[in-house]
C-alpha cells in the first residue's frame, strides 16, 4: 500500500533539482526546444506511452493499467516569460531576458514527481492516466487547443490541473466552483484621420482627439450596458501616435483587453464597441479599424469533480487547509481542456513572506517557497488514487 507522504519526502530533493534546472534555462512560448527535451528525459523510462510534439512542443504520456478503466488526465504547462529575472540566487536564469515569472517550472516539476509516484505504484491505480505537458500557455492562440486538436484527450474520461500562487501561504489550496477564469481577449483599433500642421487643426482630421473620445466613450460600456451583477473589464492599455509637438498625426492606435465569463456578456461589449467605433466615425469624419482576437475561452469548472478534489484531500499531510476564493478575470488556457472534458483546476499556494516568496506573477523577482510543491504533488496523486475502479 502507497505511503503518499513518504513517496513525496524521497522525491523531494529531486523535484527541486527539476525545478531549479528549468528556472535556470527557461524557454518562452513556442520556442521551448530544450525544454521540451529535458521533460522527455525526465519521463521516458517509467512505462509510459509517450508521444512528442504534439499540437507543436507538448507532450502526451500514457500510463495504461486497465481496459476496464476510467482514464485520467493531468496538465502542466511549461513555458516561461519574456522577463529578466533579477533574483540573487543560485538557480537564476541564465538565459537573458527569459524567466520562469508564473511558475511553470514548478507545475513540470510536480507532475514529474507525481508520475514517477504513479508509475512505482501502477498495480495500485483505479484509473488510467495520462500526462499532459502543455507548451505555450503565456502566449495566443496558447498551445491548449492544438495540443487537443492533435488528440491530447483521446480516451481521457476527466483533466484536472492545477497552479501554483503566490497569493496563498504554502499549504493552501484555493479553489473556486463554477466559472474560475475568465476569458481574456484583446483588440486594437486604428483610427484613420488626416496628417496636417498643429497650428492650423481645421485643415486636419485629428485621430487624436477622435481616439480620446473614443476610449472615454468605452468606458461607459461596462458601467451602462452590462448588468451589474454580471462581471465585465474594459481596459485600453496602449496609445501610440504622432512623432511631434506640432505635427497632428495621420493615424493612432489604441489596443486592449476584453474579460468576461458569460459568452452573451462578451458579445454585448464587442457590439457596444462596433457601435461607439461607428458614432466616433460620424463625429470626427474619421475611419477606424477594428481588430478583435478572441482569446481564451473562460474557465468553467465542473463542480462534482470539484468536490472530488476536495473531498480526497481532508486528510491530506501537505494540503492543510482548503479556501474558497472569488473568480479571477485572468485568463487560461486550461479553459479549452474543460470545454471538452470533466474536472476542476485550482491554486497550490507558494507564498512565503520570510524568504520572499511573495512577489506576484510576472514579476522579475517572482520565487516560491518549493516546499509548497508537496502540497501540488500529494493533489494529483490523490485525485487519481481517489477514483472507484
């Protein structure tokens, strides 16, 4: 019989050592060659069925114990940032301006640890399971729906994952039913005018002022078209235009983000957008195009494997404590797996004030307290183990 909690204590120091080794050569969306690689390295002598590249860098690890069985699958992502890292310390990255900032390093380091577990213990499962070792979360389109298209949930009954936060104190897991991301798209906007001198503006059509009507408009979307008990975010994060103090520009272009839950609340914000764009053209006698990239669909949990995570950890030895938290409008992929299969996804808490392992994602000194990845690892385990034959 499994002792979880020993199996973790003597896969520890190892789980580190992967941890470190990505921290310190990591590999940004698209472009994780190596690391792809080092996972395969990692992997490919513990019974597993492995096929690589698929929908591009992921990988797909099959562990078949029985015909009779249901199929598991669990996800981690591994790509990392276009960020410097800046911490002081031994495992910093060594790879100029590419850092692990989210953690990807740690969800590969977890679910290696967590398969080797699985694979000593194979006569043991009451599932099938598979591995799901997803490339390029950080960037769109993301590696998710290629990863599916190219049949990463073939014969997969239910897909659980989770990520690790430093929002929560190491021990934590948080956890949120329903929707638990949203869907995060993006758009920009040229607004086409015409150039002229600063001195004489009646002989121009200024895009200037057209786009600064045009984003002050926008943010009487959410306010004055969405139900209030509904959650929308409007953002124009850019502005780019002109070249001079006196020199009123031809074109200027604005780009943001969109983030809903609901698809009809999506809808109603990209509508009320087409229409301001319209009446901003009307006023101004200038010409604006729109760009819309949909992005990630929101992430909607499904709630009875939800309580299957929670219900197998109440006498867990790392995860002590289970705390309920209010949707994000970040976004994730991981939404495009639950779109076609049952599971949940949820926070692995890192934090740690004492070593500074509080600084949030996508931060040039992001760390964790590595501690916290027993607490991911006895999750995953136990979500398999937790299953009926």
């Amino acid at each position: 019989m499994m002792d979880l909690t020993n199996e973790i204590e003597q896969h520890y120091e190892d789980m580190v050592a992967i941890r470190r080794h990505m921290h310190m050569h990591p590999e940004v969306s698209f472009e994780e060659e190596n690391t792809k690689r080092y996972i395969y390295e990692q992997i490919k002598d513990l019974g597993f069925d492995i096929r690589q590249d698929v929908g591009g860098n992921g990988i797909v690890a099959r562990l078949h114990v029985s015909d009779d069985y249901k199929t598991v699958g669990l996800r981690a992502d591994f790509d990392a940032l276009p960020i410097q890292d800046e911490k002081d310390v031994p495992y910093k990255s060594t790879n100029p301006g590419v850092m692990h900032a989210c953690g990807h390093d740690a969800h590969t380091a977890m679910l290696i640890t967590a398969a080797r577990i699985l694979a000593a213990h194979k006569e043991e499962l009451p599932v099938n399971v598979v591995l799901i070792h997803q490339h390029a979360e950080e960037l769109l389109p993301g590696g998710a729906k290629a990863m599916i298209e190219d049949g990463a949930l073939e014969d997969v009954d239910y897909v659980f994952g989770t990520h690790v936060s430093s929002l929560y104190p190491v021990g934590t897991l948080s956890y949120t039913y329903d929707y638990a991301f949203a869907s995060a798209d993006a758009f920009s906007i040229e607004i086409e005018g015409q150039g002229g001198h600063g001195a004489e503006p009646h002989e121009a059509i200024d895009p200037v002022v057209a786009a600064a009507s045009l984003i002050q408009q926008m943010q009487s979307i959410v306010s004055r078209t969405i139900d209030p008990l509904k959650s929308a975010v409007v953002t124009v994060s850019t502005f780019n235009g002109g070249s001079s103090f006196n020199v009123i520009p031809n074109t200027v272009e604005i780009s943001g983000t969109i983030r809903t839950f609901e698809k009809e609340v999506k809808e109603r914000v990209r509508q009320r957008i087409e229409g301001i764009i319209r009446g901003i053209e009307s006023s101004f006698d200038v010409k604006c195009h729109l760009k819309y990239t949909d992005g990630y669909p929101a992430l909607l949990n499904d709630n009875g494997q939800l309580d299957h995570t929670l219900n197998v950890l109440k006498d867990a030895s790392y995860v002590k404590t289970c705390e309920e938290n209010p949707p994000s409008m970040g976004g994730e992929d991981f939404s495009y797996f639950l779109q076609e299969r049952p599971g949940c996804y949820f926070y692995t808490g890192v934090r740690n004030t004492d070593i500074g392992a509080d600084h949030p994602h996508h931060h040039p000194l992001f760390d964790l307290d590595e501690r916290g990845m027993k607490a991911g690892v006895e999750s995953l385990v136990k979500i398999v183990l937790g299953f009926d034959k």
